[in-house]
C-alpha cells in the first residue's frame, strides 16, 4: 500500500464519522474500533520501516482519530459514550 493510500485511509476518518452521524440522524453512542491492518513484515526486508508505519498510521493514527472524533461528540451532546477498542 502507498503511502498516498495510507494518508486517504487516515484523512478519510472525519468523512466516515460525518456519514455515519447522517445515518444516525446526528447520535452516536458506541464507537468499536475493529478494523486493522496486518501485513507480514519481515525484518531483513529493505522497506521494513516503510511497511511498520503504514500499519501503525492505519491501525493506531486512524483509530486514534475516531476516538477523538467521538470523545468531542460526547462532549458537545454533553451525554456520555462508550468506546470499545
């Protein structure tokens, strides 16, 4: 996966989360981070510290974005939320 990818995945977080508050008609109370990357990376390989961060970006940039994104959401309804990692 390029890098480009890499950055559209984690930049792609607010627009999920907008979605899914239209959907939702504006309430969320439970976000499940269940999604992830894992891809082999052997340590001999020449691009082994390219392929760690990619897989770091996606599984702990992107789902850090969302548990930000939701923290403010439960804030500003000022009703609390739950997040399952």
């Amino acid at each position: 996966m390029s890098n480009t990818k890499t950055h559209i995945l984690v930049t792609a977080a607010p627009g999920l989360w907008e979605q899914a508050l239209d959907r939702l008609d504006g309430r969320i109370d439970v976000l499940v981070n269940n999604a992830g990357l894992f891809q082999p990376n052997p340590i001999t390989a020449d691009d082994w510290l390219e392929s760690w961060n990619r897989t770091m970006t996606i599984n702990l940039t992107a789902s850090a974005e969302l548990c930000r994104l939701a923290v403010l959401h439960f804030q500003q309804r000022a009703e609390p939320g739950r997040i399952v990692n």
